[in-house]
C-alpha cells in the first residue's frame, strides 16, 4: 500500500510540474502552484504520501481554475481526464504495454487487475502470476498513473469509486459493450465506454497464452 502512495505521490507531483510549464512566471498562479508544488515534494521527501498527494491536488485545482479562465482548459482537461482499463496483466508482453500507451492517449491510466478468484471464475483456472505481484508489476509500468486489485464481488465497485471519464476496452474483451453501458448508466456512472478494435503488437509472442504454450513447448523439448 505504501508503494501504491509513493508512486501515485510521484505521478501527481510530476503532472503539476508538467502543467506548470504552461502558466507564466511572475503570475499569482504561478507563485500558489509553485507553493503547493514545493510543499508536495516537501512531504514526499519526508515520506508522508498521503499528505503530498493533498497538496498536488490542490495545485491541480488552481492550475484548472486558471486554465478554464484563460480558456485554455482542453489541455489541462486531456491530462486530468480517468482511463480506466481493466484486465488480468497475468505475463506482461508488448501487447499489454502498447495498449497502455494507447489508453494513456486519452489521459490518466487507472488500471483495474482481474482478482485471482474471478480469474478462475472466468477462465476455470488461476493466473500464473497472483495478483499482488501482477499489482506490483502493473502499477510500476510507465504509463499507468494508478493500479487497483478489483473487487472480487462486484467488479463497477471500483469504477463507482475512480469516476472515470472513459473506459477503454480491449479487443479481447467479451464483456457485451451495450451492456456495460446500460450497467454504468444504472449506477449513475457518466463514462464513455470505447472499444479498441484490433491488438497493437505484432510479435510471436504477445499474449499470454502463447507465452504459456512456448514455455510447455520448451520444456517438454528439455525433457526429451
């Protein structure tokens, strides 16, 4: 949980510091947001997370603010906008990674890992990775700004909670789109749902299933 914190404090600290570059010197903005900014690394580098995260949201505030009245808030809008994407991310391969730059095309990353028990559920067998090394692994990837084991009960709890703008699905997902968006409208969640149509990665081996087959291929060759 801590290095959940650390690294999300890291992320919020270094999007400010990105915005920032956009308001001029000199300004009353610049000074407040600048302060904020200076307190977040302060308590990062003291390693109160929690208390960083605080004050880099509030000079994401102040930096919306301006930017809606300076009428440039579509920049800032694309950066403050909730991607989530959900999935298992058992055997991390290119395919993942290229769907996670793209999900990162449309803003924040929030990624929602499969819980070890629904995996079971959905496939009749456990992932090969469980899921605090998948959490570790996945929140640690450079385009994911926050990763969350999902609920193993109701899977739009987690979603309910993040309040994305968009959802971004794979091409592999199954889950019914017009469904899904009959549950959120339910729920009083206002996301646009998107479905990718076709895999990024194009090499031998970018699905986890072909992972797992190479390595059974491999090793039934060692024992031969």
């Amino acid at each position: 949980m801590q290095d959940s914190l650390k690294n999300l404090a890291a992320k919020y600290i270094s999007n400010v510091e990105g915005a920032l570059k956009s308001v001029a010197h000199g300004t009353r903005i610049y000074a407040a947001v600048n302060n904020y900014l200076a307190d977040a690394k302060h308590y990062y580098a003291k390693g109160d997370y929690t208390v960083s995260i605080v004050c880099a949201t509030y000079a994401e505030g102040l930096l919306d603010g301006h930017f809606l009245l300076e009428a440039r808030e579509k920049a800032w809008e694309w950066s403050a906008k909730k991607v989530v994407v959900v999935g298992t991310f058992d055997l991390i391969h290119p395919g993942h990674i290229d769907f996670l730059w793209e999900a990162k095309k449309y803003g924040r990353v929030y990624v929602i890992l499969a819980r070890d028990v629904n995996v079971v559920r959905a496939k009749g067998r456990p992932p090969i990775v469980p899921e605090e090394q998948r959490l570790k692994v996945v929140e640690s990837l450079k385009p994911v700004d926050y990763a969350i084991l999902g609920d193993e009960k109701d899977f739009l709890k987690p979603i309910e909670t993040i309040g994305p703008d968009i959802i971004l699905l794979g091409p592999d997902e199954q889950y019914p789109v017009d469904k899904l968006r009959r549950e959120l409208q339910e729920r009083g969640i206002r996301a646009e749902v998107i479905k990718l149509p076709q895999r990024f990665a194009d090499y031998p081996l970018s699905s986890t299933s072909q992972i797992i087959k190479r390595v059974l291929d491999v090793a039934k060759v060692n024992q031969e």
